[in-house]
C-alpha cells in the first residue's frame, strides 16, 4: 500500500484578544475554510491545530500583540508560521475597495502566502524573545517614571508663571522650603508645590532603584556590554540592545538601523531623511520603530556635546553648520548603525549572560 502524500494547506491568521480570525485553503481540493478561533488562548487554539494532524501546513500571522503564543503552539504542532511584518502587509493591500474587516485580513494574509509574498517577519528564538521581554520592562518603567518626574517639574514652574514668580532652575538642590516662601505665591500654590516636591521625591527614589536593577542587568548581559563603547551609562545601551538586536535579520538593507528607529524632527526624533536633502512637500513622515529605541538612542547622542565624547568633534561640526539639535539627530544615526553592526556581529550571543568584570 502506497504512503499517502500529506495534504498541503496555506492560510491566514488575524489576531484579536477575544478572537483568532482564520482563511485556510487545502491547495490540493481548493476547498476554504473559514472561521473564528474563540476563546482567543492557546488551550482553545491547540485544539484548533489538531485538525490539521499529519498534513503539511502553513499559516501566516502578523507580528502584533498575541504573535508569541501562535507561533510556539504552531512549532509544537509541526506547523510552519510565517510571521508577517505588519506595516508592509498593510501597504501590500492596495486601495480599499471594501470596508476593514478581520475576514478579510485573514484572507489577505492567506493569499500573499499562497503567491510567495509575505513580507517576513524575524522569529526570535526563546533566548532572545525572555532577555528583551526583560530589557523592555526595565527600560520602560525606568523612562516613564522619567518622564512623569519631568511633568511634575513642570507643574511645579507652572504654578510660579501663574502667580507672577521667576522661574526657578534649582528646584531640586538647596533648601526646599524657600520655594515655598516664594514671594507672591497663595497658599494654594504654596501647597500644590509643596505636594509636588513630595511626588518628586518618591519617583527619584524609584528611579534610583531601577537604575541599579538595569546597571545590574546591563553588566551581565553580552550585548549590552559591548554597547558600553557607545555610552558612558549602562540604561541605554539597554534599552538600544533590547530593540535593536532584531536588526541583524536583514543583512542585505544598508540603512535599516535608521529605519528601525526613523524619527520626525523634533524633541529626542531622529529624521527618515538626510539632513542636506530638502524636506519633501506635505505631512511630515511618520516614525518608525519602538519609543523607547528612540528616546535611547537620543539620550545617548546628546551626551555628545561633551567634551569626552568620541563623537564630539562630529556633533561641533553639524552644529556649526545646522544648529544643535540637528546634529544631537544626526549622531544619534550615526550610533544607531554602530550599535546594528556591533549586534550583529555578536548574533545570539549578544542576548546570553557574561561574569561581572
């Protein structure tokens, strides 16, 4: 008795947290298949795979939110995913002539499967996926308290511009209390900077805890150790470690560390093009790439205004040329394509721990 040749089936998955939205199609019969995967979990989406037991299956999933649980469970069933990159699988639809729905994304996916192409997406192996799961978190917390430091700063300035006091550019060194006593302020705003110095207080005490936990981190860790070169802190080389590391699955692209972190001008906002070329007519170019690569990434390249830094001589001339804030955008592609082929370089092994020195 002949060995029965598997059955090939391609289909497409849209993912949502309460659904799993699939088009599934048996090349051999042309049958389809669809429907929805509800509760959207791996328990209820293993049962689906079952379905598929001993054929040869491949299914397409876009890199969002819930990706992680689909492709180990489609690894676990001997299915192959093909992980699609998001912004290029929305730009391949073309025109809309019908309205959005999950169906029909599914169905897009399928097709772009079928006919060789999907853009894909790099799969991290588990390594890689824990380390910058634990990088982001980090990393995130630690750029939030920040910037919620940074409001209350703010408020706290506010409160003196609203009741006629000059601002004050030692808020948080020398005697607190004269703030207080600052001729001209009511006793509301008295009260509402006495609070705000309070919270200030307690988020550097967070802020200070943190930063020890990712200086910890940042020492163990290959690939933030040799972003060292790059900054004299160990927070960013962190945070640029942890999203620029998936960088190395495009060895052909040239300027793809810019594109993984393109910004619009502007406060810690990297530009999409080159400073010597005019901007282009109509809205500015959207950002590309996580916030956090950003705001690491031009942390990093203000410091090179100092004297110290190795990219100082660079950063002086822009400046003269451009201003200060455009050079501050300029180094800081400069050092989001050193930080890439550094990475790249270390491969894997830039996610594995390394002994304290």
């Amino acid at each position: 008795m002949l060995e029965e040749v598997p059955m090939s089936i391609v289909g497409g998955l849209d993912l949502h947290r309460k659904q799993v939205t699939f088009d599934v199609v048996d090349t051999a019969t042309g049958q389809v298949a669809r429907g929805r995967i509800c509760p959207s979990n791996r328990e209820t989406f293993r049962g689906w795979l079952e379905r598929f037991a001993g054929r040869q299956v491949d299914l397409a999933v876009e890199g969002c939110t819930g990706w992680r649980f689909v492709v180990e469970e489609c690894r676990a069933a001997g299915v192959r995913a093909h992980l699609a990159e998001p912004a290029e699988v929305a730009g391949l639809r073309g025109r809309r002539r019908h309205p959005k729905t999950d169906r029909l994304d599914a169905q897009h996916l399928r097709e772009l499967l079928e006919t060789g192409t999907l853009p894909h997406s790099w799969i991290p192996p588990t390594l890689v996926l824990e380390t910058r799961a634990k990088v982001r978190l980090y990393c995130r917390l630690y750029k939030d308290l920040l910037d919620e430091r940074g409001g209350w700063l703010q408020r706290v300035q506010a409160v003196f511009y609203h009741h006629g006091v000059p601002a004050q550019h030692d808020l948080l060194h020398g005697d607190r209390d004269r703030l207080a006593r600052l001729h001209g302020l009511s006793p509301s705003g008295r009260q509402a900077v006495t609070v705000a110095l309070r919270v200030i207080d307690a988020l550097d005490g967070e802020l200070a805890l943190l930063r020890a936990e990712l200086t910890e981190f940042a020492r163990g860790q290959a690939g933030c150790r040799e972003l060292q070169h790059e900054s004299r802190a160990r927070v960013r080389p962190a945070a640029v470690g942890g999203d620029l590391g998936r960088a190395r699955r495009h060895p052909a692209v040239p300027h793809l560390p810019q594109r993984r972190a393109a910004h619009r001008p502007g406060h810690h906002r990297l530009l999409l093009r080159r400073q010597a070329l005019p901007r282009p007519p109509g809205p500015a170019p959207p950002q590309i790439g996580p916030a956090l690569l950003r705001w690491a990434l031009y942390e990093a390249a203000s410091a090179a205004s100092r004297a110290g830094s190795p990219d100082h001589a660079y950063h002086q001339q822009v400046a003269a040329r451009l201003g200060n804030q455009r050079a501050i955008l300029s180094v800081a592609r400069k050092l989001a394509r050193r930080c890439h082929h550094r990475l790249r370089a270390l491969g894997d092994e830039a996610f594995t721990g390394v002994s304290a020195a």
